[in-house]
C-alpha cells in the first residue's frame, strides 16, 4: 500500500508507504531517493535549474510586455503625426525652451533671450541669459535628441513628445489594471484611465507637462513593488498579493517579487527618489511626485509600520540629491535674481486665503471633460465623490469596505499624489497670488485626473455586484467612445484641417500673418552686431531667427539705457535699432502696450525700401544712430 502525498519542493510528488513510517527509520518515498526522518527532500538539480529559468522568464516578460506595448503605441502615434502632420502651437515658454537647445547644441550653453512674462517684474539683462525661468532639462533632452538624429529642435520635441505619450497611455493602463480583478470592466476602466491622461495637444505640441504625467504611473508602480516586497520581508514572507489588491493573481505586476533584501530595497527606494527629483528638471511643479511619494512612505513607516526609518531616508536622500543640483546650478549660473523669481513663483509674498478656493481646486480636478457641453455632466462627476464618501462615513458596511481599499497600497499612493497636487496648488495661490492664478488653470491637473478613475470609480467595480458593475460597465465605454472620438479624433481631424500656416522652424505661425517668413528672412539678412532686434513677439523671432531681440522698452530712457549695455557688450560704437511690431498684439494685448502707443511714444517710423507684405511691421527711430551713439 502507497500513500500519495505532496511534500514542499516545487509540485513534485512521491508515493509514500506507510509500513515504513517510524521515528527512527527513514521515510521510504517510491520512485525517489531515500530521505532521513525529519529532514526536508532537497528537489533534483533539473527542478531547481527549471523553477530558475522559469522565474527569468516571468522577470523577463515583465519588463519586455511594457516595452513592447510602448513600441507598438509609438508606432502607431507616430504614424498618424506622419501621415497628417499638424503645425505644433510653441508657446511662449517654449520658444525659450527651444532657443535653449538651439544655443547648447551650437556650443553656446543653455542660454536664451530674456524672458517677458504678465504680473512679471523681469527686466532685460542682455543678449542673452542663463535659462533658470524654467527647469533646463527639456532643453537638455531635446538638444541630445537633436544631436544624435541631425533634427531641428521642433522635430526633435517632437519625437520626443510621441514617445512620452506612449509611455503615458502605457503606464496609466497598466496601473489601473492592478487594482482591479479579471473581467472585461477591468480593461475598459484601464482604457479609460489611459485616454483621460493625455490631451490630443501633447501629441503635437511640445510640453513638459507630458514628461510629468508619462513618469507617474511608473514611479508609482515601483514605489508599491518595492513596499509590498518590504513588507513581506518584515511580515516573514506574508501573501503581497493579497495584502495589496485582493485579487488578481500571480500575473499581477505588483506582486511579482523584486528585492531580496534590505539592501537592495535601500538602493532601490533612493532611485525611485532620484526618478521622482529628476522631474523637478523638466518642471518645477512637478516637486508634488517627491512629496507625495515622501508622504506616502512616512505613512507606511509611521502609521502602518511597515517600512523601517532608513527606508524613508533613503527615499528623501535621493530625491533631494537633483532638485539641490538644479537650484544650486540656477544659482551660479543665474543672473542674481531671488531664487522665487527663479523659479517663477512671482517677485512678492502674501496670504489671500478663502475656502472658495477648495472648492475650486475641486470643481477644477473633476473637470474631466466628459460631455462638457453639459453642465449636468461635471456636476455629476463633482458630487459623486461626495456622495460616496459620506456613504462610507454614514454606513457601516461602506465604511468597512472604504477602510479595506484605501488600505491597498496602489489606492493610497494615489490619494496621496492627488492631495499633495491640490495642496500644492492652493498653497501656491495663497502665498504667490501676485504672480498667477494656480488653482485656475486646467494644465496643473492633468496629471492627476486619472486618479479621479482610481479613486472614486475602480471601488464600484471591485465591490459593488454584477448590476452595479454593469452599469458602470456602460458609464466607463461611454466616457471611452467620447474620448475617442470628441476629444482625439474630431479635434485632432479639425486641426488637420485648418490648413494652419508655417514658419520656417515647422511651427504654427501666428504672429506678423501674412508674411511672417518673410520677415524671418529679412530679418536674418540684416543680422551683424550693430543691429538690434526690438519687437512685441521677441522670443518668437530669437527662435526663429537666432537672432538676440529684445522687448519693447517702457520708455526711451530704458531703451537708450539697453542699448547703451549692448554697444559695451558686443563692443561696437554704432547701433542701429529695428522694431518688428505686430500691429494687433495677438493674445497679448491684455497686458502689453499697444504697437500703436509705442509708435507714437518713440516717435518711430517706417523702415524704407522693405517688401511691401512685411512693411507694417517694420520701424525705426528717427535718426536713431546719432541719439543713441
């Protein structure tokens, strides 16, 4: 007589006979080696060598399906941007930006013409400066990206641009799916959750903003990876699967084991920090990701003890060690302003707190976009999250359930990433309010609008039964089909039409229309060092033209002050001042003075003997060499 028992190895099983069970007498296994009493069978050398090749393969994949679902998207993006290219918009910011990575490929350092900005005290300070107004690492990228491929800079942000949202859709599909178990809702809330994280704009224009919401996705899922493997390095090997999600199996990329030890789990929590501060080169706002990643960690050392003190440390080291570079660097390499005016926080503080201001950050974070041409539809998405959280205060059971999915450690992060961007955002409004209206504009919380879907959604579906599940099942393919075609395809196929015009960079001209190459053109072929650039859109025509252009003076005494710095710097005796003057202002006759004004004031006149198209645009002062001499 045999009995068949498994014994812990790796699935093997043996036939034990159980005459030849005693205390003293080894256990007798059919078909196997005899094993002592009271010692563990070791398993063959081939299982061993087969469980390793195995566990390779799982890591393997891991990282080979993301890398090649970004592949794919990439190739997918980058064929519609060929097939129907579109005149990318390059704002205001990024003409310096771009400026920037011309100058440092040219071997002129990441320097730009000085920046003018509304409720901005910034004065001009020469031909150029050091960039400090904004974080020198998209210039950095863009200027090695167009190095290595022989590009423009727009080209290159433009590659740039498709490959981040790839990574963007991605990661947030990926996220989402951890937290949900199998089904078909888990894919169309992933789906959605994905779409939600980009505008079509980011496709085609360059932005840093996409840099930022690309990067969150991952540096959470490494963040939870890492605490789940820490955890159960403390709890003595405790299911991280079940603690975290709930549901999902072995196949969940959460769970699969990633540190073996405390060691590692160190190292590993100080490059998630230097991910996270590495962000801050691309955008100063972006500092929300190390908080909340921070706040997060204390949480888990502090409240739920399941992190060690040294764990948070090594976090907080690595995420200090490049945002005190960079400030460090904008401080030599900066024009001696305040480090607030560096960081474009505005030249003055105060406190100008309401609690209409909550409410708004509030009204702004549920603003998905969803049916905008209905009110009831962001009204609806506002309060439903007041609604279920009063039913988790109010019930019992709620409650409970509330309790046991904010306890996962994907769902706490986000809440935490998301509070720590609104906090943000209001503190930024309560002590800058001179400088601009945070809490008020869209761009701000886009990286965070996903985490609406994670927070207050993802809970119906792994909770609620199968009529609730349904339901939402609809609400979330009808938010897909509007994203898909109200929010990418018809507006992606609107701007294709529109038959946008061109400046000789490739971008979207929209300023001195008709005639704006021209002018470019022009104007290049005035440039040597006696001549001086004056203009309303000055950024627009250093990046166009790498020629130094300064804004329109104040007053003639400024000017005269300015040209004077330029004569001593560029060491000539004679400057001769060109006003390129765009006679409508464009988007910025609310703060700048009007062309008409300035005319007058200076007394400017025509330029003689100047193509007829680009004539309006061109002035001079009156006998100009003899009063500035």
């Amino acid at each position: 007589m045999s009995l068949e028992v498994k014994i812990e190895t790796i699935g093997h099983h043996y036939l034990l006979n159980p005459a030849t069970i005693s205390a003293d007498r080894p256990i007798m296994l059919s078909g196997a080696p005899t094993i002592p009493a009271g010692t563990q069978a070791n398993p063959p050398r081939e299982v061993l060598l087969r469980g390793a090749r195995s566990r390779s393969r799982a890591r393997l994949n891991a990282i080979a399906m993301p890398l090649m679902s970004i592949a794919v998207v990439s190739i997918v993006l980058a064929t519609i941007v060929l097939i129907f290219p579109i005149p990318p918009l390059v704002e205001s910011d990024y003409a310096y930006l771009l400026t920037a990575a011309d100058r440092l490929v040219d071997g002129n350092g990441l320097t730009t013409t000085p920046p003018l900005a509304p409720n901005q005290s910034w004065q001009w300070s020469g031909d150029w400066t050091y960039l400090t107004k904004w974080p020198v690492g998209y210039s950095i990228l863009i200027a090695g990206l167009k190095s290595v491929l022989g590009t423009t800079a727009l080209q290159a942000a433009r590659w740039i641009s498709i490959i981040a949202c790839a990574v963007a859709l991605v990661g947030w599909f990926t996220w989402m799916l951890q937290l949900i178990p199998s089904g078909i809702t888990r894919y169309i809330l992933a789906a959605t959750c994905a779409g939600l994280s980009l505008p079509t704009a980011w496709l085609i224009n360059p932005s840093t903003d996409l840099i930022v919401v690309a990067a969150i996705p991952w540096l959470m899922m490494a963040t939870v990876r890492v605490v789940l493997d820490i955890r159960n390095a403390l709890d003595d090997g405790t299911s991280a699967q079940t603690k975290a999600l709930g549901s999902g199996g072995d196949r969940n990329f959460l769970s699969r084991p990633l540190l073996g030890c405390s060691i590692q789990s160190l190292l590993f929590l100080s490059l998630i920090g230097g991910a996270s501060g590495a962000l801050v080169w691309f955008r100063y706002a972006s500092v929300f990701v190390t908080l909340a990643i921070g706040s997060y960690l204390f949480y888990e050392w502090f409240v739920r003890k399941g992190l060690r003190l040294a764990h948070v440390i090594s976090f907080g080291l690595g995420s200090a060690l490049p945002i005190a570079t960079l400030l460090i660097v904008n401080t030599l390499l900066g024009s001696g302003e305040s480090a607030s005016s560096q960081l474009n926080l505005g030249d003055r503080m105060g406190f100008d707190f309401s609690f209409a201001l909550l409410w708004r950050a509030w009204w702004m974070f549920t603003d998905l976009g969803y049916y905008a041409h209905r009110a009831a539809a962001h009204w609806t998405v506002a309060t439903w999250p007041i609604v279920l959280i009063a039913g988790a205060v109010a019930i019992r059971p709620m409650r409970e359930t509330a309790a046991k999915f904010l306890a996962k450690p994907a769902v706490a992060l986000s809440v935490a990433v998301a509070v720590s961007l609104m906090t943000m955002l209001v503190v930024a409004k309560v002590l800058f309010s001179g400088k601009f209206d945070y809490v008020g504009l869209d761009r701000y919380y886009q990286p965070i609008k996903p985490l609406y879907l994670v927070i207050f959604v993802a809970p119906l579906v792994v909770y609620c039964g199968k009529r609730l599940r349904a339901s939402a099942c609809v609400v979330l393919m009808l938010a897909c089909m509007w994203t898909v075609q109200q929010s990418w395809t018809r507006t992606y196929v609107r701007w294709d039409n529109a038959n946008r015009p061109t400046t000789l960079s490739g971008s979207w001209s929209r300023c001195f229309e008709p005639g704006a190459n021209e002018l470019y053109d022009w104007l290049a072929s005035q440039k040597n060092e006696s001549i001086v650039v004056a203009s309303n859109f000055h950024e627009f025509i250093a990046f166009e033209t790498k020629i130094p252009a300064i804004p329109t003076p104040p007053n003639r005494a400024t000017l005269d002050k300015w040209v004077a710095q330029i004569r001593e710097t560029r060491n000539v005796d004679n400057v001769r001042v060109i006003f390129a003057l765009d006679p409508s202002n464009k988007w910025r006759d609310y703060w700048l003075e009007s062309p008409e004004e300035i005319i007058e004031r200076l007394g400017l006149t025509p330029i003689p003997n100047t193509p007829p198209t680009i004539a309006p645009f061109l002035f001079e002062l009156p006998t100009q060499t003899a009063s500035v001499k």
